[in-house]
C-alpha cells in the first residue's frame, strides 16, 4: 500500500501536505500555466478596450479581471485580456478560454457565452476534480463584462440575467448557493447540508435539493 501511495506521489504535481492528496495536471494546463496567454500585466488606457468585468470564488476567494474588445457590427469579440489573483487552474483555463473566444475572426458574442467550463476543461485535457472551480471564474467575469458591455452600448435587453430561485425558503437558500457547495466539492445532500444546513428546517425542499444536487454535479463532474 505505502508503495503504491509512493508511485501515485512520484506521478503527481501537487500533493497536499497534510492530507496527502495528491493530483496531475495535464501537459496542455503545464503549457498555459508557464506561457499564459492574453495575459494583461498592466492596466489598459481608458477606453482601450469595449467592456470590462470582474468576479470573486466564493469556493477560494480568489480574483479574476478580464477586458473585451468587441466589434460593435459584427457582434465578434475581437479581444480578450485578463488577469487573476488565482491558482495555476484558474490560469490556464483562462488562458485557454481567451483563445477559444478569439479563435478565427473572434466568436460572436452568442455564440461565446455558450463555452461551457467543461468545453474549456475538454480543450485542456481534462482537470482535477477539486479545481473545477477554478474554470468557471473565466466563465463568470467573461459573462460580467459581456453584461457590462451590453449595458454600455445600449443593449440592455441582452443583459443575461442569472436570478437565483429560493429553495430552502427558512434560510432562503437559492439553486446558485446550491451550485457553488457543488463546485466546491459537495457530490450528495450530506455534503450540501454540511455546508449551507439547505434542507434542515424545511423538509418540503429536499426532493428539489437532490434534483439540483445531481444535476449540478453531473453538470460539473459528469455521470458518475
Ligand atoms: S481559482 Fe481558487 S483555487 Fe483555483
């Protein structure tokens, strides 16, 4: 057993030190980690750039910042720069996001919002389970500066909006409070009531709960 704990460590990139859990990161997350690329050191001149947006994990709280140009006739997203206070998951995967939106000619903005987290995990080669998270900060600050963007050049009916539905009514605990315990590793109702208590005192919430529960973690880890 102790040898077979020693080949995994030997094989692994990052290993915890006290609870001795250990992962690897594909050679393409390497690649984007060490060359990150649209990587914005320095803060742009105002109005380089069309739209800006930023977010905060919940799940780390950790940062991320990204700009947009965007050509107003063709709806293309012609640029994308970020930068983020996160870890190396965080920035490979928006690394490899910014090139995916900018791909070609640039994608348009409906269809870019369509990239899911596990599209940019995909391209990749996959990430550790505990670090998915982490790809879906580029997802949330590329769709603030979308929004942002939206605002400011008139299209407020574009704005997407990502209302939360109550589902614990006693703790008025939403589907993105549930979303976030699952990204943040809760896989079953234990898990997501050890971390929000959803489901304690208002019993009628828990076929709901379990529904979300699966759905966000077959969303975010595929089918077990
Ligand atoms: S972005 Fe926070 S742990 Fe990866």
């Amino acid at each position: 057993m102790t040898q077979i704990k020693k080949k995994i460590n030997l094989r692994s990139d990052v290993m915890n030190q006290s609870t001795g859990q250990s992962w690897v990161y594909s050679d393409i997350v390497k690649d984007h980690f060490f060359n990150p690329r649209n990587l914005l050191l320095e803060n742009p001149r105002t109005g380089e750039y069309d739209a800006v947006g930023e977010v905060g994990s919940p799940a780390c709280g950790d940062v991320m910042k990204m700009w947009l140009k965007i050509d107003k006739p063709s709806d293309k997203i012609k640029d994308l720069k970020w930068r983020t206070f996160g870890c190396g998951s965080a920035i490979a995967a928006t690394s490899m996001f910014s090139l995916m939106v900018t791909e070609g000619d640039g994608l348009k903005i409906n269809q870019a919002i369509k990239i899911k987290p596990q599209d940019i995990m995909k391209r990749l080669g996959g990430l550790p389970e505990r670090k998915i998270h982490c790809s879906v900060l580029a997802d949330k600050a590329f769709r603030k500066a979308i929004n942002n963007y939206f605002r400011d050049s008139g299209q407020p009916d574009r704005i997407i909006v990502e209302s939360g539905r109550i589902i614990d009514k006693r703790l008025n605990i939403t589907d993105k409070d549930i979303e976030e315990a699952v990204l943040e590793g809760a896989r079953d109702l234990a898990g997501v009531q050890k971390k929000l208590k959803a489901g304690v005192g208002d019993k009628e919430a828990i076929p709901e709960l379990e529904q979300l529960i699966r759905f966000y973690a077959e969303k975010y880890y595929g089918k077990e």
